[in-house]
C-alpha cells in the first residue's frame, strides 16, 4: 500500500498543495495570494487560518478526504540553526515558527498549517531541510570583522534534493560524493556539499553573486557612505540591497524572462548584467571548489533561471574544467519534502527531534 502524503509549501503570494502516494505525486495545486487578499492581515502568522481555508476549500472542491492522509509535511522556515534531515513538527518548532523568533518568511507558516492537518488526519507532521539547515563549523563563521559572524541561510531544501538526485544517478549515496550546487531561482546560494554536509554557502542576501533582487557581496566602504549619505532611512537601505538590488537595480525588472530577450536582442546594457551575473556565479563556484579542495564530483546548475540558455552557457563556460555539469531547471522542493516525509516512513532515515537538535 503506497503511503499518502499531504504536502504545503506557503510562499510570498502562494501556496503550493500537493499529494504524493508514495514517490507518485497524484494531485498538485499552486493557491494564489493577491496583494488585496493579503493586505487585510497585519503579519504574516494572521494569515495561517485563511490559507487553511483554501487548502480546504481546494480538497474539498476535489473530494479529497482531508482526514485521510498518513503525514503531512509543510516547508520548514526560518528556524534555529540546526542540521539537514526531517524533523518532527513539536510545540517548540511550532512556536519558534510562529513567533519568527529567527526571522519572517512565508515558509514560517509550513510548519504550522502542516501542523493543523495532521491533527485532522490523526498523524504525525513533519518538516524537511528548513531553510535555517545549519551544518557549518565554527572556522566557517569568521567574516573578518570580530562581532559580525557569517549566517547559514540558503535554499537547503532544493539543494540537497537535486543532490541527493544527481547522486542516485552516478549509483552513489548523497553522503559520499563532494558537490557544488548552485541554486539560481530569484533567491540565488552556492554551497560546497562535502559528505552528505553543506559546509559553506555563499547567499545573495549577504554576500557573493548577486540575484534578481538582492545585491550580494558589494563593496562596504561604498555601502557604509551610502548607509550615511542622509538620502536613505535605515528601512530603505535595506530594502536597497535586498528587495530592489542586483539585477533589478540595473535593468527594472525582476522577471529574468523579460531579460532573456533583451539579450537575444543584442541589447548592451542587458547582456553587460548578464555577464556579469554569470562571472559573479562562477566565481563563487570556483570559491566553493577549494573548499572542497578540488575533490569535486560533479557541479550542479538548478533553479528557474537556469532555463535561461545564454546564462547557463555563460556559467558553463567557466568552471566546467573543474567537474563533469549537470543542469537540473526549476525546483524539487514539493518532491523533496515528500521523500524526506518518505524516507522516515520507510524506516530509511529517523526523524530528528528539534528542540534536542537546534543551536542559538
């Protein structure tokens, strides 16, 4: 008997739904949120009933039995540091999602709706590589500046899906092969996965390549004159390097598809950013290589903007003297948590349990 898995993964303006028997998913829907819709909730744990309505209304209006499910697995937020692996949804991960104790983000509210469904079914709730995943050492926290250490926060839960992908491909266990990973989607994070572990990543929110919206690494004594330059409040310049930076703060668009024409077109200016971006990519890839100490079995292009053909050559270009490619468009992240939910069901992998392995 194949194992029926609801899954929820809440975004910005969606939430995506979707039901797995086993490895097969079975039934998907993408909930959209409009400005309006969300604008009546002052934050973003007022939304957690009104998204339940709608997955609601969506089983329902498909004759789908919302009690007859054997897991639900919800996208894990931003949580305390802790390593990869599925956890068991608890009151304390409950409350450090909902509280945002360690930062807001749509996917906070995975864990808590996801929560809600299983008490309908009457089973067990889990979540799967949160975006908090936190395998690094101490060395690699040290950013040069005493008080200011470097944040593991990166797109763990596709990472390591399209790596433990591309092991099964070459007949290995994800815990035996070196990767680099570059996920390109409108966030953009580089990682070393040495063994099984993300040990370093480079994350456009704070540093390296940029993104579609985030400036990544940018030069401080620049940053610091803007910071005081008087044109900017504290809120703006945030919103200046995360929110209305990188590729958008040239070209005016964040839809990386109304850039691919303009590059096909000839357009300078576009193709200079493009460029650039793809050098920027590279470069932490190249970075990722030593730390892997050039121990690489394979490099691995994923994300939405890896369908950009002129981008993903560019990048392609560079480093692929350093490990055999592989590109993998679009994102895992609905296949993921089912599998991991999955493999704890199987008895492949235990569930870990949070309170016992969060650090901070």
């Amino acid at each position: 008997m194949n194992d029926h898995i609801l899954v929820i993964n809440p975004g910005a303006v969606s939430t995506k739904i979707a039901i797995f028997d086993g490895e097969s998913c079975v039934w998907q829907k993408t909930l959209s949120h409009s400005v309006d819709d969300l604008s009546e909730y002052a934050s973003l744990i007022d939304q957690v009933p009104y998204r339940k309505r709608l997955i609601e209304d969506e089983l329902k209006r498909d004759g789908i039995d919302a009690g007859a499910f054997d897991v639900v697995v919800g996208r894990g937020g931003i949580l305390a540091p802790v390593p990869g692996g599925t956890y068991e949804i608890s009151s304390e991960l409950i409350s450090d999602a909902g509280s945002f104790k360690y930062g807001e983000h749509a996917s906070n509210l995975g864990p808590i709706l996801a929560d809600e469904f299983a008490t309908v079914a009457g089973c067990k709730a889990y979540v799967v590589d949160p975006v908090s995943t936190d395998e690094w050492t101490p060395m690699t926290r040290v950013s040069g500046l005493a008080g200011i250490d470097r944040c593991c926060h990166y797109h763990a839960l596709n990472h390591k899906a399209v790596a433990r992908v591309v092991a099964e491909r070459m007949g290995r266990r994800y815990e035996d092969v070196n990767f680099v990973v570059a996920h390109l989607g409108t966030g953009v994070s580089v990682a070393a996965h040495v063994r099984g572990q993300v040990v370093d990543v480079f994350n456009a929110m704070n540093e390296g390549a940029m993104s579609v919206d985030r400036a990544g690494g940018v030069p401080a004594i620049p940053l610091i004159n803007e910071c005081y330059s008087g044109k900017y409040s504290h809120l703006e310049m945030k919103h200046r390097v995360n929110g209305n930076g990188g590729i958008f703060s040239y070209l005016g668009t964040k839809d990386m598809r109304e850039v691919e024409p303009l590059v096909t077109g000839g357009d300078e200016t576009a193709t200079r950013i493009v460029d650039a971006f793809a050098y920027q990519i590279a470069k932490d890839i190249g970075a990722m290589a030593v730390v892997c100490r050039g121990e690489i079995d394979r490099i691995i292009l994923t994300g939405g903007m890896v369908r950009f053909k002129y981008l993903a050559e560019e990048i392609s270009s560079r480093v692929k003297f350093l490990a055999p490619l592989e590109i993998i468009p679009g994102e895992e992240e609905m296949s993921a948590l089912a599998f991991g939910a999955l493999r704890v069901l199987r008895g492949k992998e235990r569930a870990k349990n949070y309170a016992a392995s969060r650090r901070g």
